[in-house]
C-alpha cells in the first residue's frame, strides 16, 4: 500500500497521509481549509514498513482504507509541571 504524506504550512507537526499525489478527493473541505495547502513530504510504501516513527501504522493503514486518509496530529505537550509535582508526591 503506498501513500502520499503531506505537512501543513498551518500547524507544525500536523501531517496529512493520502493514498494517491495531489488527490484530496477523500478529504474534507473543512479539515483542508484548516490544513493549509499541503505541503509534499514523501512517498512511503506502507506494506514494506513494520512501523513509522510517530503513528500506528496498523490505525494509518485502516484509515486509508476506510476514509481515504490518516490525519497526524502532533503530540500533546508535555505538562513539566504536573510531573514535577508528582515526583515529589511520590518521594514522601
């Protein structure tokens, strides 16, 4: 299964998995005019890979097959603070 992965100009480490370049037919209007107009970043041949660095392949394969595309958000940000307080909590 080959895809097309795009990234947004609009939302930093938001990418957009399709399965054919430059064809957004399966995307909605909405989403694309929150993305931004994409941005080429690579062709990736998903039956060859075991896993990607920042997705569930198995969750990028099923959606590319049952919507037409896999939206990659980025991760959420870390709260150092929450962890801190934690780590303190646990050393009484």
């Amino acid at each position: 299964m080959l895809c097309v992965i795009y990234k947004s100009p609009k939302l930093d480490q938001t990418y957009l998995y399709v399965l054919r370049r430059d064809d957004f037919s399966a995307v909605p209007e909405a989403l694309l005019k929150t993305f931004g107009k994409p941005q080429l970043v690579t062709l990736v041949n998903l039956a060859t890979k075991s896993k990607l660095a920042h997705a569930d392949i198995d969750k990028v394969r099923a959606q590319l097959t049952e919507q037409g595309f896999y939206l990659q958000l980025p991760p959420p940000p870390e709260d150092l603070l929450k962890a801190h307080k934690e780590s303190l909590q646990n050393k009484e």
